[in-house]
C-alpha cells in the first residue's frame, strides 16, 4: 500500500512560505526596510509604484554584501544573525529567520544589487518566481538595492483578497511611519508613484519625525518622557489630550528599535489617561523601551509584531507610572480662538429643521462622563441662560419657518410627550401606551437621511468661517484625503489647499454650527483608516456620514426643552425609517397598556 505523506515540491514549499510572510506589499517593504536597518545603513529611499504591486524598491547605504553572502541570502533559511539556538533569546537585530528574501523572490520578479566598501564592483541578481536567472558583477554604489517588481504574478489569489489600493498604501506607510519614528538617526524617503509621500531627515530628533508625520499642530502638543530601572529604559513622546484620537492607531510602541503591540502597555497608557480623556478617545504617544534581550522573547509571531516580556508587571508599572506623573505636571489646558462666522446659502435653503439644545453657563454642567464627552475639547463663554434661551428660541422658529413640510402619512403613531428621563430619553403616551424614544439615535437617524439626501440632490447651505480651521494630515491620511473631501464638499463643507499636507476648513455645514469641527473630521478619518472593509468606496462613504450623523447628533446628557422633543418626534416622523439610528439600535420602544397592566396584576 501506497503512502499518503510526501514531501513537497521546493517552488511549492517556497510559495506556502511566501505566504506566511508576505500578506500583503506593506509586509516586503516592512522585511526590506529591516534587513536595511540591520545592515547599519543611515540612508534608506523606498519606491512605490501602485501601492507595491507594480514596484516596491528600497535602496540603502548600509554594509552591502559579498557575492556569496547575496547569493547564499536568496537560500530559505539563511541567515548571518543567528548560529545556534540559544542566540534565539539574545535577538538585538529586526529580522533573523533567513526567510523573508526567498519569500518574496518566489512571488515576484527581484533584482538585487549589492557592494561592501572594500570591494570596486557590486553584484547583481535576477529572480523570477523563485528561480535565479542572473548572476553577474556591477557598478554600483556600496549598499543594497532591491526592486521587487509585479508582486504575486504567480500567485493571483493573493492579488484577488487585496484592499482597496489607499488602503494596501496605507499598510505602507504605517511601515514606514513606525520605521522612522523609532530610529530617528536614519533619514527615509518614501514616494509613491514619483510622488513624495514622506521625509525623515535622520537628524535623530524624535521631535522632529513627529512634525513631519502628524504635522506642527499636533508636534507642539508632545512631551518628552523619560524613566528607566535596573533593566528597562523607557523614553519617547506623549501627546496632550488636546491631540487625542479617535482609535488606538497612535498609540506606537517599540522595544528594542522593534515596533510591536502590547496589551501591557496599551493598558497602562489608557490607564495613565484615564482622567484625562474622555471616553473611546485614545492619546498620540510613542514609547521607545530598551529592555535586555534576554529578558524578552521576539519569536512568538510570523511578522515579529507582538513579543514575550518575562516581567509584565515592571514594563505596566513603569509605563504607567512615568506617564502618570508626566501628565500631572503638564499644562493641559486646550488652545481656542474666538471666531466670527458668516452665513452663506448653497443654492437652496435647507429642508431639514435644526434641532438646537438648550446652553448653560460651563459652571452648571455637572461633572458626569457622558457629560464630558461632549465637552471636552470645547470651551464656550459663559452667557445668561435666559438670554441663550431666547437665542436658541429665535434659531427654532427661525429654521422652523423655512422648514418645507413633507406630505407623507405619519410613520409613527400619535403621541403626548411627557417628559424627559435621565436627559437621555423621551417619555411619551398613545392611545395604546407608554413609548419611550432615544433621543441621540432619534436625532442620528434625522441627520442621517438629511446628509444622505442634500448629497443627492447638491442642496447644501454652508457657513463661512471668518477665522478657517487649519488641518493637518498624516502622510497615510492624505492617501484616503480625495474621497474624503469629496464627501466634506458634498455635505457642505468649504476645503482648500493649503501647502503640503495642511488643509483650511474654510466652511462648515450650516447644521453643525456651535460644533467642534476637527474632532469630528478626525473620527471620520480614523473611522476609514481603522475599516478593513474591502475596496468599495462606497461602503466607507456610507459610514463617514454615519459617523458625521452620531456625532452631531444629540448626545444622552443633553437637556431638552419640550418644545424641541416635540419637533424632535415631529422630525422623526418624516424620515423614512424611524424605528431605528444607522446603526441599526431602536430609535423608539413602546410598551401596551395590556402589557403594564398584567405586570401589576391588574389583569
């Protein structure tokens, strides 16, 4: 009888491994830029055509290779850094495996050129699909070039289960953001399609890639941090809570020159900001730890990402404690600017009324979470709260007038409002019981098919800013900018150039008048870049304008007179599903006077 197991083919073998380490093109610009680290190299360029499945080529200064030593380094399993198996846990460079250059030759055409600073001519070699085609001597300047052309032409599954390309060019860039943020010392060109996409100049000021990734606003707002014990050494960057964001995607740790992720120390951090943050609002920082490489294990995970600490508790205390006392003695207070704004109709009034809350002296807010979200990031001046009401009374019958009625049936059944609850929802009685509305997703709902329907029908109103709104975009966010301010211009928004990656939000939506722009803007950035949806942009532009619609959307905590429940419900009622937010929760539960009944034993 015949055996089932046999070994498999080299070209297939070599494809499996090419699969475990090269997901996607970001994954052989990670092993590129690594292998160019390691060999000391103090000028790395990357070259990215088509988001690096045309051409990815990475050149650096560093030590270069013999002729030998390039070829033996296209071989599985060949590797200059490791000897035996105990150097395992005495790791001190990025990559060590010997797999990540036969990995990607297999699955690509791979041009190699290679000199060390002893010898006059370089080394050149040619791979396609696994295969070496050419060998032969070169000019060349002293270092490594490598230029992996028509990734996956062998393999098109891979191709087939790609994002969209923004987002397999944002992959990349997250390489080389993380890259250039733990080794300072280093100067990185990247370019995409010859264009430049990022800078770092190597002066090996932290403060400096900072600026060049995220931009002056947010570089200002970044502290210096710096602590260490008997075996950990901790520096890096804290940002003020005036620059947080809307995901964890910031939070950048590295431990010995290695970006990773760790629970630990994401949980200390969050902990650290705990009182200083409101909730799901996360901090800029970047951490560097030298840790003794004895004291942690690297080989736990393919891409190196995620490593083994053999003293969790000192790394959490440390972060914690060093972040804790670097943010109680910093000046946190947000900087403002009072601007004058001016209304402007584009082309048609609108048809949706605004539903304004009710304003209050910052002294008589109380202090409760859900209170601070709202709050956090914007300072008003402290008014009459009489004078406000008759202001925001004027605004009602102002948008009210203007309101053009909708000659539908009801969608939902008559009702008497009777009050509100927990300043979170909206008591109301029918003829066949009590209902009780949400009023945030009532509102989210509302604002929802509005934006949905003025971007139909280029029915906007916007509002100029006398004083614009200055945006700054990291060199991954200005990849997805396009459609984004596609989206921003349909919904009413004013967005001009401003040089580089800097933007000015010079009008704002009519509707979102008293509302903090950029927080916004940014959660709807965040919110695509942290999608992995596939490459449907149609799919990210329906949850931008879901996000936009929450956000400005009525929070729970906000005070409602009855007169703007009652034009809440009125609203509601003209949308075309009113029973739940885009979301999908309910907007509205209703409980039968049957069913009151029998729960107090009347029945």
């Amino acid at each position: 009888m015949e055996g089932k197991i046999q070994v498999l083919d080299e070209v297939v073998a070599n494809k499996i491994a090419a699969g475990e380490v090269v997901e996607r093109p970001a994954a052989v610009v990670k092993e590129l830029l690594e292998n160019s680290i390691d060999a000391q190299a103090t000028k790395i360029e990357i070259e990215i055509e088509e988001s690096g499945t045309k051409l990815i080529k990475v050149a650096d200064n560093g030590s270069g290779m013999i002729k030998t030593d390039a070829i033996l380094s296209l071989e599985r399993h060949a590797t200059s850094k490791i000897r035996q198996a105990d150097d395992l846990f005495r790791i001190n460079t990025l990559g060590f495996r010997g797999e990540a250059l036969p990995s990607i030759a297999a699955i690509s055409t791979l041009e190699l050129t290679t000199r060390i600073s002893q010898h006059l001519e370089g080394t050149y070699i040619k791979v396609v699909g696994g295969e070496i085609k050419e060998v032969k001597e070169i000019g060349c300047p002293v270092g490594t070039t490598i230029s992996v052309k028509n990734l996956f032409f062998n393999t098109p599954a891979r191709l087939k289960y790609l994002k969209s390309a923004a987002i397999e060019m944002g992959h990349i860039i997250d390489i080389v953001n993380h890259l250039s943020l733990a080794h300072p010392h280093i100067s990185l060109r990247l370019t995409h399609n010859n264009r430049p996409v990022l800078f770092s100049t190597g002066s090996d000021n932290l403060q400096e890639v900072v600026l060049n990734i995220y931009g002056k606003q947010t570089a200002k707002e970044m502290i210096p941090i710096g602590a260490g014990s008997m075996h950990i050494q901790l520096k890096g960057l804290i940002g003020k809570p005036a620059v947080a964001r809307g995901s964890r995607n910031h939070m950048i740790f590295f431990v010995n020159g290695r970006f990773i992720r760790s629970r630990i120390i994401g949980r200390a951090v969050e902990e650290a900001y705990r009182t200083f943050l409101p909730i799901r609002k996360y901090p800029v920082v970047v951490l560097d730890f030298q840790i003794n490489p004895e004291e942690i294990d690297v080989n736990v995970h393919p891409t190196k990402t995620e490593i083994r600490f053999s003293n969790e508790r000192d790394v959490y205390l440390l972060t914690y404690q060093t972040i804790s006392q670097a943010l109680k003695g910093m000046e946190i207070i947000p900087e403002i600017s009072i601007e004058r704004k001016e209304t402007v109709q584009v082309p048609d009034t609108p048809t949706f009324p605004l539903l304004i809350p009710k304003e209050y002296p910052r002294s008589e807010f109380k202090q409760e979470p859900r209170q601070q979200i709202d709050d956090a990031f914007s300072f008003h001046a402290k008014k009459n709260p009489e004078e406000v009401t008759e202001k925001v009374q004027e605004k009602a019958v102002f948008y009210e007038a203007k309101q053009e009625v909708r000659q539908t049936p009801a969608n939902l059944p008559g009702m008497e409002i009777l009050g509100q609850v927990h300043k979170t929802f909206i008591i109301a009685q029918g003829k066949n019981g009590i209902f009780i509305l949400d009023q945030h997703a009532a509102h989210e709902r509302i604002l929802y098919e509005k934006i949905k329907a003025n971007r139909k029908q280029r029915e906007v109103t916007s509002q100029s800013l006398l004083i614009p709104i200055i945006l700054e975009l990291t060199p991954k966010e200005r990849v997805i900018w396009p459609e984004l301010e596609k989206i921003l211009l349909e919904v009413g928004f004013e967005v001009e150039n401003f040089g580089g990656d800097s933007y000015l939000i010079r009008g704002i939506p009519i509707f979102m008048e008293g509302k903090n722009v950029l927080p916004l803007i940014r959660e709807i950035i965040d919110d695509f870049i942290s999608s992995t949806k596939g490459k449907d942009t149609e799919d990210w532009q329906e949850r931008s304008i879901i996000t936009m619609s929450c956000r400005l959307a009525i929070k729970a905590g906000d005070h409602l007179e009855r007169k703007e429940m009652e034009e809440l419900i009125k609203t509601l009622e003209q949308t075309n599903n009113p029973y739940t937010c885009p979301h999908g929760r309910p907007t509205i539960i209703d409980f039968s006077w049957e069913k009151l009944e029998e729960n107090f034993k009347r029945r």
